[in-house]
C-alpha cells in the first residue's frame, strides 16, 4: 500500500488479468447490445452470434494487448498527447483487423450478409474507439480514486503517529525521570526500549508492516507501560499457531489498540487489570483481539474514553483499504471488559495499490 511514484506509468494498465477481462467483457456486452437492438433489416442467428463475438473478442485483445505493451512509451508524453495517441492506435489496430476479417471473410464467398468494406471498417474503427475511450477514461479514474485512498490511508497513519508520539513521549520520560535515582538499571532499560518503539514506530519510510513487526512494537510499549503502572498493568499473549508472521500489513494496526486499552481502561482503574491479547489464524482469516476491564461509557470516571475513537477509525479505514470488504473491525462493551477484534483475510484478499 502506497502513494503512486511520480515514475509509475499513469495509463492504465491492461496488462493486469482483471482488466483484460473487463475488456473483453465490454466487447461481449457490445455484442449483445447490438443483438438486441431491434431492426428488422438484420437477421441474427447463433453462428452469426459467435462468428461476431468471435471478431469482438479478438479485436479487445488486439487493442489491449497493444496498450499493454506501449504503455510505458506512451506515459512518457503529455497526458493529453498520450492518451489521444492511445485512442488513435486503437483505431487503427480496429481498422486493421476489420479489414483483415473482411477480406478473409471476401476471400472465401461469405462476405454477402456483411456490410461494405468501408462500412465495415470504419464503423467497426469507430466503435473501438468510443469504447477505448470510456474504458481508459474509467479505469484511469478508477486507478487516481485508488491512489487518492492510499494517500488518505497514508496521511491518517501519519496523523495517528503525530497523536501517539508526544503523548507517549511525555508519559515514558517521566516515568524515566522517576526511575533515575531509585533504579537506574531499570531506567536504562526502558530508554532502549522506548528507543527500539520509537524506530519500529518511525518504520525508516517503509509503506507496510508484517504481523511479527507489529507484535513487536506492541510488545515494547506494554514493557514501558508496565514500568509505569506496575503490577497494576498485566498483560496475557494468547498465541495460536501457526500465526502468518510474515503477512503484510499497515502499520501501526495493533499497538494503537493496547494503548486505548491502557490509557482509557487499565490505568482508570484503581486495581487495574489484565490486557488479553489474542492471535490466531482459521486459514482464511487472521483474528487479532485485544480485551481489557473498563469503566462503563455511561460512569463518571469514563470521561474522555471515546476519545479512543479516532484511532479506531483510523485503523478500520486503513485495513479496509489494505484488505478490501473482507476485512471487519469491531468494538463493543461486554460485561466490564471493553473489546476490540479485528479480521483480515489470507492469501488472495490482500490488496495491492
């Protein structure tokens, strides 16, 4: 998941299998449009049906695989240059291959029901070209309404970073401070922990992170936390392996939940309490939950709990994005305990920008 590079080709690419089928279904759809139309000058049976889906499809593939290949070359120029250019070479690849059809179809005494050669391959030409037109136009909408997604995915990651690094920051320093005089072994250690969080966190520019990393980062804030609360903060990691340690993933997906669980339902409480952390994987879906006692929303002492909400947000537009419709956050109170779950499939349901 990424901001499209200044470099990347901004036509749109038909070199992707999905597009390729979405090419050749318009020029089936065409076909099927042009059946139904009524005229009672045609006659349309099943082997005219195929003969000219059979010439529809072949001449899709033509133009696409033609886009495909000049591609590069073409995104080179101006936009306005390139993408009439694109049109153009669809023509003249339909002009082509419309002339090529009819005179084979000439060649061998079945070019009677058909229409004259320049008819044909001007006309045929012209539909190519309109639906060339509308079909780079959408996908190339479709490809800067994907990219603008990535970027808002991006910049709201960037956003909660913003919001988590000072207010932890300040949290750690402190409790450093505290730490200095009565057990500066301790204090040492969590400078390197709260330096090691903070370079996992930065993630050196890198666009995604993996499940280890993001159990890392998770695991190097609970140990400060638990500096600061003490035996106050107790955390308990279910594991169920197998886990997909490698599974790519954005950033910062898992740690934001830990930290609501601590700021807004641990450290409110003067017992404190157990953070539940589970993992586990059913072979299509990863499950990440984490559970906490909490105050009730409705409580005075829940005060400013909601303001759990933006991260939350956050978190589900991003793996929305990353993992497509298949992905599922929720949240809800439950008996005292206030608990967040997150799905996301396996395999095929990754996205890729």
């Amino acid at each position: 998941m990424g901001e499209r590079r200044a470099d990347e080709p901004w036509l749109p690419d038909l070199c992707r299998l999905p597009r390729l089928a979405a090419m050749l279904g318009i020029a089936q759809l065409v076909v099927i449009v042009v059946v139904l139309v009524p005229d009672a000058g045609s006659h349309w049976d099943l082997p005219r049906m195929l003969s000219t889906s059979g010439f529809a499809l072949w001449m899709a593939l033509s133009v696409s695989v033609l886009l495909c290949v000049s591609r590069r070359a073409l995104s080179r120029l101006p936009r306005r240059t390139g993408a009439l250019l694109a049109v153009a070479l669809a023509a003249a690849v339909a002009a082509a291959v419309a002339a090529i059809v009819h005179a084979l179809f000439a060649s061998v005494g079945d070019a009677g029901e058909w229409p004259s050669a320049m008819r044909f391959v001007t006309g045929s030409a012209g539909v190519v070209t309109l639906i060339t037109a509308l079909a780079l136009r959408y996908f190339y909408v479709i490809d800067r309404w994907q990219a603008q997604l990535a970027a808002h995915a991006r910049a709201e990651a960037d956003a909660l970073q913003a919001r988590i690094r000072p207010h932890f920051l300040f949290n750690s320093m402190n409790m450093i401070a505290s730490l200095l005089r009565r057990d500066p072994d301790v204090a040492e250690r969590a400078v390197l922990d709260l330096s090691d969080l903070f370079r996992a966190a930065l993630g050196a520019g890198e666009d995604d992170s993996s499940l280890a990393e993001e159990v890392r980062l998770s695991e190097h804030y609970l140990g400060i936390e638990q500096l600061r609360l003490g035996e106050r903060l107790r955390v308990q990691w279910r594991r169920h392996e197998p886990l997909p340690w490698d599974l790519p993933m954005p950033r910062l997906v898992l740690q934001p939940l830990l930290e609501n669980a601590v700021l807004h339902g641990i450290s409110r409480l003067p017992e404190g309490g157990t953070v539940e952390i589970i993992l586990e994987a059913d072979g299509e879906l990863l499950r990440l939950g984490v559970r906490n006692p909490s105050l009730p929303p409705e409580s005075p002492g829940a005060r400013g709990v909601h303001g759990a909400g933006h991260a939350q947000r956050s978190i589900a537009h991003r793996i929305g994005y990353a993992f497509g419709p298949r992905a599922r956050m929720a949240c809800g109170w439950d008996a005292g305990y206030y608990a967040c779950e997150l799905e996301l499939p396996l395999g095929s349901g990754r996205r890729t920008a």
